[in-house]
C-alpha cells in the first residue's frame, strides 16, 4: 500500500515539475505584452518591457535589458524615436505576423515592418538578447535559424555577442550603432560606428557626416589600428566575409557564458566596453577604443604620422615636409604633407615603414591570393598606387593591399604596428637609407661578424627572449664576450623600443648602466650589441633560495648603491634626464663582481628643459613596480622610477617578490608587510633568511629598508629624488617617518584592481607589458 502511495506522489511531482518547466520555458514567447508585464529569456539573463529612462519625465519605451542585475541597463530600445506619453502602450504581433506597438488610440507607435510574414506568427526573446519574430509551427529555438524579423537586425547604442556590424554588399543593408542623444532620451545622437562604406574592411566613427575615428582595416587577427582590441580571455571576435549572402560583418563572442559583457556607443563618441563584476555589483570599464589624440581622425593630415610620445604629437613621414610650415608651426597639421622629391612613376623605389597604423582604406584594392612581391610589382606598374602591403600578417603575411592617392589618418604604435611600403623618388630613397644608419651615433658591426660569434644565433648561446625579439651570447674574434638583442621580424614593439633604446642608451655612460657597443642594421636584421654581463641578472639569484646566498648583506648594500648611483645619472646627471619606467630586478644586470648595471632602455623616456612630469595614456613597464599615480592616471615622473626603486630595495633586502608575496598571518604584499614590520618595531625580520643572522641587525639594514619604505610612499611628493636617496644610505642626516606605502595591499587599492584585471593575460615572470586607456 505504501509503495502504490509513494509511486503516486512521486508521479504527481514529476507531472508538477514537467508542468513547471515547460510554464518556465514559454515564458520567453509571446503574442502581446501591455505596459507593466514583461517577458523574460529562458535562461534569465535579458528581460522584455517597457520602461522610462531617468529623467524622462515619463515618456515610455519598449526595451531590452539584464534580467539579473542591481543596475538596470537597457541594451536594446524599439521606440527610440516615438516614445509613448502614457502607460497604455501594448506590444503585440499582428495577423500577418508583423510586431508592433499601439497606444490607446489602437494607432501604431512602432513597428516591425517586417517583408516576410506568417499567419501563426509569434515573438520571442531569446537568451541571447535578440527579439525575434518566427512561425509560431517552428519548434526550433536555434540562434541561427531564419527570422521574420530580428532586434539584432536593427542594433541601438550596444552591439551584444552575436550581433552584426557591417553590411550588406549587394543590398546595402548595414548594421551599425548610433549613440543615445542623452541617458534620458534613447533617441539617436549624433555618433554612429559602423563599417566603412567603401574600400577594405574598416570600421568608421562619425559625428554627423564627419568622421571621428576608424579602427584601420582588417588584417586576419585585429583591426589594424586598434591593437589593444585583439581577442583575449574575455572574449573572441572575427570579420566575416560570407560569399553565400553576400555579407561583409564584425561580430564577437564571450568566452566564458557567465561573463556580461556589452560594447557601446556612447553620447560622447566613445566606443567602450564593460564587464559586471558581481562583487561590487557595477559595470567595470575594460577598455575605450579611442586611446588618445591620435586617434582623432586625419590630425596630422595627408602623409603625417601620430606618435603620441612625441611633442609636438604630429611629424611627416620620412621624405616629406609640412605643406605649410608656419601652420605646423602653431600646430595646425591639417594640411598634412608633401614629398620633397615628386615622384616620376619610372623609376620610383617604395620605402618601408614599420610600426605603423595603416591609413584610411577608401581609395584601395585588395587581392587575397597575392603575395607582397605580386602586390610590390602589380603597384610599381600601376603610377596611381601610392603605398601596399600584405593584406593578411598570419602566416609571415598573404595577400595584397594597394592605396590609391593621399595616405591619411596614420600612427605609430607602440604593439603590433605593420610594415607598408610607400613610393618614393628613387633618389630620395637613397638618401633616407643612408642617413637612417649615420643617425645612430653607434659603431656598425657587420652581419657576418655577429652570425659568426653567435654561432648563427645558436639556440645552445640564447640568453632570453622577449616582446622585441631574443638575446644571443657571443663572442667576437678578439675574445671579447658580447650580448646580441636581435629585433624579430615581426615585432614592432621592438622597433620602437630599438629606437628608443639607442636614442637614450647610446648617449649614456656610467659605471652603473650597461654599455652599448654599437649595432648592426643589414639586410632585415635590426640588433643591438652590449657588454655581456656574466652573472646575468639580479631576480636570477635574489628570488632562488639557493643561488640567494652568494649575495651576503656587503654585496646586496653594494648593489642597492649601485643601482641608486646609476639612477641618479640617469635622472639629474646625464645629458638626457632620463626616467627608465621598467626598473626591475630583471632590469638589473651584474658583471663578474656582481656589480650593477641598470638594462633595457626601450621604454624610457627623456625630459627636456624645466619638464618634470608627463602623461601618458598608454602605460608601459611591470607590474608590481609601477608607482599608483602612473597605473591609474599615466602620469609619470623621476619619482616613478624612485618608487620602483623601493619596490627592488625590499626585494633585494627580504629576498622575496612584491608581486606574488604570500604570508600566513595576513594577505598583505610585500610592501604591506614590509610597512607592518616597520610600524611595530620588527623591521630586521624582513631581511632573507639565506644572508646571515639577523638577531644582531646592523644600521645598514635597518637603513636601507627605512630608505625603501620612503621611495614607495602613495604620494608622489613625499619620496625622496635619487640624490636625497644616495645621501641617506650613505648614513647621512636623520630620515624622516614614511607615509603608508602606495598599493599597501593586495585587494585594498582600486587603481591596482584595475591594473590587475586589465594585466591579467600578462605572465607570472613580471615581464614587460602595456596597459591601455590609463584614466
């Protein structure tokens, strides 16, 4: 009797639960929907209604928004030109299977305008935010199957996962985004993005008819001007060229299901990306489009380049000169450039410019099936191409793409910049060639010479790699040991920062800093030649507990000196005033003495005249070592390089890393506990272990890490310069008390979130990297 009981109960349950799930299931189809109900997806996450914007004053819209969040946030709005005035709207599908929106009067507000219709239509929304119309026969929830009618189809100010941005080619059908006019009034504003209407694959800003902005053309990974926009752990996008219907489209998708994630167009013409973060239950800005001036449309004007380290920010490019040089003059670059020598088409050479953001793709052609040498001889032939280049970088570069008349809207990048080869005057190529190697102020080593004492950059005399290429021990004929960086052929970073570090090093000399030998630029190789330092570099012994002691205390003060003495030539003593924005343990190299030598000068930066502190929005160097006012806000100054300075002093003292440091008692970093030690009287405890006893303290250590506590103090102004440092660990005067230290903490500091959450492709060595769209 019991068991007939219970197979009933459980009977009736799964009937109950069968109902519910299907109940669950429906919600997200309807015919009609009035004014206080709503439809809400399958899974939960967007929700269907109406609504009114704040500050509205009561103007009623029909729209898409999240379902599961505190902060409402409509994604997609029908009626965006004809808000309702009142509550009576109702939205409902028609007999023929159009949607549409009606106020009291019965007279329609909006509507679907739908071509293709069906008697047994029925709306859905479905989990990806789309709002569809489908035959109401058609079982299949499939994202993909074809709608009557779709809300993606007509995107507003946010493009979701899934959603187009392109066009048609044969119809002109074209999806894009248009801002909001203001939060309170969803009409459209003055901004639109969308794909360029003519030549290669770009997609174009504008305000008005006017164009703002442009991403560069497509090039098989990433727009080619929007480097920091590539595909990362958030989620993956691709350009799609679908022959079958005729589609030209950008779309992306998340990665990771549970992330939201939204790209909009905002009132302001920037286009940004958000994710929620539940934890603080807000939208986090991930990153702008937009980086910085250079990336206002054509600045420089026709055949300019943007470099916005440079001041002024606009230079032409080799082999031409301002049009008019009073208007450069009072920074007005609007007319852009002229070649110094005319072209005379027979003979023209084309020269290759690396780094680059490739400009405005209206007038060009493109072939996929060429190579570059097809492409280099189909725009020799051809007088009215200016410029080509690979269409394609995967596979070394595939494809063809010419330019037809000015070459407009260029930069420099920083990252993953392309080579384009523009035509030039044969002479005048001659003469760039030669003055590129005469600029250098450097010794010339012979290609020959190098491959020989790298033994043809054995992989047995590799020294490291990085971002810029990697680095060959050698030795040249004389006996002489040698250090090769060799620019990869791919890098533009490295091109920059090979730039960079000639510009600087090579004018440098101190006892404390690495010595450039000179260099070898030969056929497409790029390399920089140093002394070899034996022992490698400090985080090579500091950081390994066996290696750590053969550093006792004497040889770790003598290197905090060294490193202090060589700053302090870099930043008051030197011809340049140089910050080196990368000082890191890495950084840190030391010869058969284990003296110091401060390394890599790619990311340096030189100030002149009565300049003491620079912005920047694209923030270079490690983290874990960058101050808090240049990983939030950019700004940087020598008391940036002093605070990295602290950060290696208590490194150097604890043998312990500030990025990584763990402790049982606390979840503080290094700094942290360093400043806890320091507050309660224990400061010797933070000296390594493998240096010796530390019951005794001496006064060097207790100095030396009251120094270090000085350098990493949150305000700027409160550290120490490089000279107040040397005098006070040479024992000289009283120190003052330090403030608490900048990032004390390891999830305390909000600008150290933000630099963690955007760095976290970045890998757990503490290499080099570049933060983007520092606020």
């Amino acid at each position: 009797m019991m068991c007939g009981l219970q197979l009933f109960c459980c009977s009736l349950l799964l009937i109950i639960a069968a109902t519910l799930a299907t109940a669950e299931a429906s919600t997200s189809t309807f015919q009609s929907i009035k004014d206080g109900e709503t439809i809400v997806s399958t899974d939960g996450t967007f929700e269907l209604g109406f609504f009114t914007p704040a500050g509205a004053s009561g103007n009623r819209y029909i729209g898409i928004w999240y379902k599961k969040i505190s902060v409402t946030t409509v994604v997609w709005v029908a009626n965006r030109e004809t808000p309702l005035t009142d509550s009576s709207g109702i939205l409902r599908i028609t007999d023929p299977g159009i949607l549409v929106l009606v106020n009291q009067n019965n007279t329609t507000v909006w509507s679907s305008n739908t071509s293709t219709t069906a008697p047994n239509a029925v709306a859905q929304l479905l989990d990806s935010g789309n709002l569809v119309v489908k035959d109401g026969s058609d079982k299949v929830d499939a994202e993909d199957e074809k709608y009557l009618w779709q809300s993606f189809d007509y995107p507003g100010d946010t493009l979701l996962a899934g959603m187009k941005l392109g066009r048609n080619t044969v119809t002109g059908f074209n999806w894009h985004l248009t801002s909001w006019r203001s939060p309170s009034d969803p009409s459209q504003g003055n901004f639109t993005f969308q794909h360029g209407p003519r030549g290669y694959a770009e997609q174009v800003l504008r305000e008005g008819s006017d164009i703002t902005f442009r991403t560069g053309p497509w090039n098989g990974i990433r727009f080619s001007g929007t480097p920091h926009l590539g595909p990362n752990y958030v989620y993956t996008y691709q350009l799609v060229f679908d022959d079958h219907d005729h589609e030209e489209y950008y779309s992306y998708k998340l990665l990771n299901s549970s992330v939201l994630s939204r790209l909009v167009l905002t009132q302001d013409g920037l286009l940004q990306r958000y994710t929620w973060i539940d934890r603080t239950q807000s939208w986090f800005l991930y990153l702008t489009a937009q980086m910085d001036n250079c990336d206002n449309y054509a600045l420089c004007g026709a055949y300019g380049a943007c470099n916005i380290e440079n001041s002024p920010v606009c230079g032409c490019l080799k082999g031409f000169v301002p049009k008019f040089p009073k208007d450069w003059d009072t920074m007005d670059w609007s007319n852009g450039c002229v070649r110094k020598t005319p072209l005379a088409c027979n003979g023209d050479k084309f020269l290759k410019y690396s780094g680059v953001k490739f400009p405005n793709t209206e007038q060009s052609w493109f072939n996929k099936s060429m190579n570059l040498k097809e492409c280099e001889m189909e725009c020799t032939r051809n007088c009215s191409c200016t410029a080509y280049s690979n269409l394609y970088i995967s596979e070394g570069g595939t494809g063809c793409l010419m330019w037809f008349g000015d070459l407009i809207d260029m930069r420099n990048l920083t990252e993953n910049g392309q080579d384009i080869y523009i035509r030039m005057a044969a002479s005048e190529q001659g003469k760039l060639t030669h003055s590129k190697k005469e600029d250098l102020e450097l010794p010339l080593f012979d290609l020959a010479t190098i491959v020989s004492a790298t033994s043809n950059f054995s992989n047995d005399n590799k020294l490291g790699e990085g971002g810029f290429g990697c680095v060959f021990k050698g030795m040249l004929r004389n006996g002489q040991e040698i250090a090769v960086k060799r620019l990869s052929k791919h890098s533009s970073q490295g091109v920059n920062e090979f730039k960079n570090e000639v510009t600087h090093i090579a004018k440098l000399q101190h006892r404390n800093l690495v010595k450039l030998l000179g260099c070898c630029i030969q056929a497409d190789e790029m390399m920089l030649i140093y002394e070899c330092m034996p022992n490698k570099s400090l985080d090579f012994f500091i950081f390994d507990q066996r290696k750590s002691m053969l550093l006792d205390w004497p040889k770790r003060f003598d290197i905090i000196n060294g490193i202090a003495r060589g700053l302090l030539y870099l930043h008051q003593d030197s011809r340049l005033r140089v910050i080196h924005r990368d000082l890191k343990a890495g950084n840190i190299l030391l010869d058969n003495e284990f003296n110091p030598k401060i390394s890599d000068f790619g990311l340096a930066r030189s100030f002149g005249g009565n300049e003491t502190v620079a912005e920047t929005m694209r923030v270079v160097g490690t983290y874990g070592y960058m101050s808090p006012e240049y990983a939030s806000d950019g700004f940087y100054s020598t008391k940036s390089d002093v605070f990295s300075f602290g950060v290696s002093v208590l490194e150097i003292i604890s043998g312990k890393r500030n990025r990584g440091f763990s402790h049982p008692d606390h979840d503080l970093n290094l700094l942290g506990h360093a400043w806890n030690l320091y507050t309660e009287g224990r400061s010797i405890e933070l000296l390594d272990t493998s240096v010796g006893d530390s019951t005794n303290p001496s006064e060097e250590v207790l100095r030396s890490i009251h120094v270090g506590l000085l350098c990493v103090q949150k305000d700027p102004e409160d550290r120490p310069s490089m000279s107040d440092v040397v005098r006070m660990l040479s024992g000289e005067g009283a120190l003052s008390q330090p403030e608490k230290p900048g990032f004390y903490s390891k999830s305390s500091d909000r600008s150290e979130n933000q630099v963690n959450h955007l760095s976290r492709a970045c890998s757990a060595n503490e290499v080099s990297f570049t933060l983007l769209d520092a606020r």
